[in-house]
C-alpha cells in the first residue's frame, strides 16, 4: 500500500509539472505577442537576440507538456485494462479475466462489454463536467472577443465533439487547448476494444506506437503521434516490471539529462519534429517510470505537496488558464515588460489556480466521491 499510495502521489506531481509546461507555452507566447510584438508561432530560436527572448522563447517551446500528459493517459488508462500482474502472463489472452482484471484478487471482472460500456460511460463523467464549464466560458470569451457570432450551430457540435482537435478538421476552436481532448477521448473508446480483441498485450502497445509514426511517414498530420504517445503509456504497463527493473538502473541524472537533450534539440528545431515527438515518448516513459520507484531524486521532486497540489486541479487549470492568461495579456499591453511579465506570469497563473480549483470543486470532486463512495 505504501508503493501504490507514493506511486499516486507522483504522478500528481507529473500531472502539476506537466500542466505548468502548458501554462509557460501560452504566458510566454502571450507575452511575447503583446511586448514583443513577435508571433512565436511563426519564428525560431535563431532570431532572438536577447537572453530574455531566448528564455522566453525557450518557455514557449515546452509544448512537451502536453505530451507528457498522453503519455501518463495512456499508462493509467491501460492499467485499467491490463494489470501489472496479468501483462507479465504472456499465455493469458488479454480479452480474458486477466485482462479485465482482479487486481489483487479482490474481486471477479464483469462481462467484457457490459466492462466496456461502463468504462465508456464513466470516462464520459470525467471529462464532460470540467470542460462543460469551461465551454460556457469559452463561449462568453469568443463572444466578446468578437470571434463568434452566434447560433453557428456546426462550430458548437464540432466542439461538444472535441473535432476541432481532429487532424485537417475546420472546426475552429472556442478554447484553443482542447484539441488534445479529440485524441484523448478517441483512445479512451479505441483501445479497450483493441485490448478486446485476441492479441497479447505487447502486440497492442508495439501496433499503437509504430502505426502511427507510418502513418505520418506516408503524410499524415503530424499529430497523428499523438496516439504514438498514447501507446507508449500503455508499452510501459504492457512491459510490467521488465520496463521498470532496467529503468531503475538507469542513473536519475542521466534521465533527466535525457530529457533536457531531447526537448531542447526539439526547441532549436534540429531534427524533423516527428523525430522529436517519437523521441520524446520514449524520454517520458523513462520519467513515468522512475517517477514510479521511490529513493530517487525525479521521485521526490515530483511529491513535492505544492507540484501534487497543482497536478490533483491540473485537468480544470489546463481547460481555463488559456483564457485568462490571454484576458491578462489585453490588460497589460500598455504596461512596461517588467510588469507585463509578472502580470501575466504570475497573476495569470494565481487567477488560473483558483479558477481550476472552483472548476475542481464544482465539476470534478462529484466524480471521485461518487466513484470511492464518499470516503
């Protein structure tokens, strides 16, 4: 008990450093646009000439947040759905008890479809409450931002749809970080039924991960690897302990090392950014699972109270802290960048903090006491 309680504490401290990566993606970019008059989108590190524009340019790159959430989706998701123990038994099919599990066997799994649907059904309860509040806000903000004329009924369903995030799709988004939601949610419905079918749990990781790079490779959107990531959460519980064991001996300095090399080398853009998605599944895998072993540096950091804190609202300040940062960003145009950079660094993440904790309260917490009974 004392494993899996650490265990869950870290990765909420995964959950705080991930969604903070976020925030620094939209405060610098918002910065930038409002002091610098620079559109990061449209730039590269090579035309910043100052350390601070380079700093800034440097947070703004850290889009990796985001992956590092599809990766941690698709670790706990599998472990849903293929239990440690049950992976490791390569002669059980996973469309069987194993898979649907009795983790500890503390109990019998329910028939596979009636499991299904109610995964379906309680996946649904935990993302729509959240993201419905944040969808009347987001109408609001368009609305008075002029970007939206109402009734448009197609932009409304495309995002109650989460299409808006669906690769070469039209539908303009009111709240510009819920594309991930379309990948997020398509592999919440997909990959139960994947694990349904009569393939061993590995062949399922490998098929999601490699599928994907192909599909890109033959001129597919690159966020396609989206899924890629996704899979390679599910590659980790897939690979149970083997993953783990061998992650273990590996230095925590050399993983983070590993990390900075790969997201940097992403920043300056030397390698394709396929290259550095892919590369970056593999770098967060190893952050997932030595984040999973208690006694080492990456452990302790990631249980830090505030960063767990922070990673326990971190769904409700993803979905609202974009807005806010932006509404912050209009209020301090005409300020010097000292104060603009502390407004909208500082003021925008306590704003979104407490909006993400309100969302917490009202959207989220009836989800967890409903499904531990109250305890």
């Amino acid at each position: 008990m004392a494993a899996d309680s650490h265990r869950y504490l870290a990765l909420d401290g995964l959950r705080g450093f991930a969604v903070l990566l976020v925030f620094c993606v939209h405060a610098a970019g918002n910065l930038a646009a409002v002091k610098l008059g620079v559109d990061f989108e449209r730039t590269g590190f090579s035309a910043m000439h100052t350390r601070g524009e380079q700093i800034l340019f440097w947070l703004f790159r850290s889009h990796h947040g985001v992956f590092l959430f599809f990766v941690l989706s698709g670790f706990l998701i599998s472990r849903m759905w293929l239990p440690p123990e049950a992976a490791l038994r390569a002669a059980s099919p996973p469309g069987g008890p194993s898979a649907l599990g009795r983790p500890g066997g503390a109990r019998v799994a329910p028939e596979p479809w009636t499991a299904y649907r109610r995964f379906a059904w309680r996946r649904t309860l935990r993302i729509y409450p959240a993201f419905l509040i944040a969808f009347v806000a987001s109408l609001a903000f368009a609305w008075h931002s002029g970007t939206w004329t109402p009734p448009d009924w197609p932009r409304l369903v495309g995002n109650l749809a989460f299409v808006n995030g669906a690769p070469g799709s039209h539908v303009a988004a009111f709240n510009v970080p819920t594309w991930s939601l379309f990948y997020e949610m398509t592999f919440y419905l997909a990959f139960p039924l994947a694990v349904l079918m009569p393939l061993r749990p590995g062949i399922v990781a490998a098929a999601g991960v490699v599928l994907p790079i192909a599909a890109v490779a033959l001129g597919a959107d690159v966020l396609v690897l989206c899924y890629s990531l996704l899979f390679a959460g599910v590659a980790l519980t897939a690979g149970g302990d083997a993953i783990r064991a061998c992650v273990a001996r590996v230095p925590a300095p050399v993983i983070v090392a590993a990390y900075l090399v790969v997201t940097t080398v992403a920043m300056l853009d030397a390698v394709p950014a396929a290259v550095g998605i892919v590369a970056f599944g593999a770098v967060a895998l190893l952050v997932i699972a030595k984040s999973l072993a208690p006694g080492n540096t990456i452990a302790w950091l990631l249980t830090r109270r505030a960063l767990r804190a922070l990673g326990r609202v971190s769904y409700s300040f993803y979905l609202l802290h974009w807005m806010i940062v932006v509404l912050v960003a209009r209020a301090v145009e005409g300020a010097s960048f000292a104060t603009a950079a502390t407004a909208i660094f500082g003021g925008g993440f306590v704003l979104s903090a407490i909006a993400a904790a309100l969302s917490w309260w009202i959207a989220e917490r009836p989800y967890f006491v409903a499904r531990t009974g109250g305890r």
